[in-house]
C-alpha cells in the first residue's frame, strides 16, 4: 500500500488509505489519526502539504494495478492477503 509523497503537494480522494510513520519512534497510524496527523478532513478529499523538516513521513494507498515507483522512492506493501494460512496438520 502506498507511496512515500516526499516534499510535494497531494490531493487525497476521500477513499484513499494513508499511514503516517514518526520519524523518531518509528511508530506508524493509520485511519482518522492518520488523516488528522496529515491534515486531512475525515470522509472528505483534501491535500497534504508536507512542511519541511517534516516528523512524520505519509503513506497514500496506491490503486494502479502497473504503478512505476521512481528510483528511491519509499513504499510499504501489505502481503496480509499473500501469507499462508496455519494448517491444523
């Protein structure tokens, strides 16, 4: 899920996912926090305008099935659906 939007501008439609990590802890929100945090309305379309020096890196759900990422470019992919399930063997 999602790309890292680096030091531009994003306009979020209101159905994308976004996580938000802290830079310093590590720590990483997700859902209305996560919107708060970037300044985003809940159920509403908005845009993130990351300040520099920024403490928190955001992560917005990508939708394309063929997304090219650019050289150096952060992603995080969620493979829950890809991991096997424990047998009862």
């Amino acid at each position: 899920m999602g790309a890292d939007i680096g030091a531009e501008d994003k306009h979020i439609s209101k159905d994308k996912h976004i996580l938000v990590k802290h830079e310093a802890t590590g720590e990483i929100y997700d859902g209305d926090i996560a919107k708060e945090i970037a300044g985003i309305p809940r159920n509403a379309k908005g845009t993130i305008n990351p300040p520099e020096g920024a403490k928190y890196k955001i992560f917005i759900q990508s939708t394309s099935n063929n997304r090219v990422l650019q050289s150096g470019t952060l992603f995080i992919y969620d493979a829950r659906d890809d991991i096997p399930k424990d047998s009862d063997d």
